[in-house]
C-alpha cells in the first residue's frame, strides 16, 4: 500500500521516524488528477498509511510543509485549474487530524502562491519566495509563522531577488540557509543565510 504516482506534491517530518505526506497531482491522467490525500511513512515498518481525517485542505500541488515541534505546517499551492491558495494548516500528530489557521486582521498572511520554500527553526516556520499564476508575479518576500500564537509576521529585512522553487534548509543558531531558484528565464546561483535574531 503506497500513495499514487504524483508529482508537486509535499514532505515533512513529524518525528518519531514518520514522514507525512500530502497532494500533489497527476497530469498523465485526464483530466489531470488533483490529489487531497494524506499519507504517514513509519521508517520502523517501512509502511505507508493512508490517514483518514475529518477535516483537511483542498487538493493542490505546489504548496510547502515544515516541520513545527511534532507537527506538520502547509501553506499555499494551486488547484488543476491554476488557482493559488493562501491557506495555513496545521496536522497534529496526536490526533492525526488537519486544523485550518485563520489569519488575524493584524498579522494577514502570505499572498497565494505556489512553488515557495518553508522550513521549520527554533519553533517557528520560515517561509520565502514563490510566485502566483494569475497574474503571473514572483515573490520576495519572508514570513516567520508563530505557532504558540497561530500567526503569520512578515519581516521588512534585506532580501534576495523574487523567485520560485529556492531550497532552505535550517543550519542552527537561528539560521536558516537558501540556495537557488528562478526567476522566469534566469536561474539563479545565489547563496543567503537568513538570521532570525538579527
């Protein structure tokens, strides 16, 4: 028992040597094949579970996980007809459910988007870049998610050029490390190292 053959789906740990995975798409079908499944790999069993849940977001692809504490953040993708989400949930791992975070009037949210980067660090989510469909337009922007409060804080901080699909990776100390991405017809070689406490 395995997920579907899928692609701009998404990853991330929940500890305990388990992987949660969720939607992602299929165009080899048609129509294309929009997925809202989530899915648990236990490395002990080396199994996948399909997790039933009462509540869970839209089918997408192209949105991000990261790990916060024991559970699992999503944010943003698109459906098989392009449409962008600026949705945050969460996955509880003691429930093995999915929560919907409203977004405060103060605090807002990302714009929708899809192809972003988001990595967990001393307990908050990071997130970076992206871009939209309708309009066309790439992000430069960095969010931090609090989740003691369950809120969204962009940062006005020195920034790289707009891009999709950059790759981060926490390095401790606060920081957080992005290489690449592109931007319509460039591809960038770039390498920043972002520092919460700066």
């Amino acid at each position: 028992n395995s997920p579907p053959a899928r692609y701009d789906h998404a990853m991330a740990r929940l500890g305990n040597g388990r992987v949660l995975l969720f939607g992602g798409l299929n165009a080899t079908k048609q129509p294309t094949e929009v997925f809202s499944d989530t899915w648990l790999l236990d490395q002990s069993t080396k199994e996948w579970i399909l997790i039933v849940t009462k509540n869970f977001p839209k089918a997408r692809g192209g949105h991000s996980m990261a790990s916060i504490g024991s559970d699992v953040l999503l944010f943003g993708g698109y459906s098989e007809i392009y449409t962008d989400f600026n949705d945050t949930w969460r996955f509880d791992q003691s429930t093995n459910e999915w929560t919907h975070i409203e977004s405060t009037l103060i605090s807002g949210s990302p714009n929708a988007r899809f192809y972003h980067s988001m990595v967990g660090q001393d307990g908050y989510i990071v997130l970076f870049g992206g871009a939209s469909h309708k309009p066309l337009k790439y992000f430069a922007d960095t969010w931090i998610f609090n989740h003691t409060k369950n809120e969204w804080r962009k940062l006005l901080a020195d920034k790289p050029h707009s891009r999709l699909s950059p790759v981060m990776s926490p390095i401790g100390e606060g920081k957080v490390l992005m290489f690449g991405g592109m931007n319509g017809h460039h591809i960038y070689t770039d390498t920043w190292i972002f520092d919460m406490y700066s």
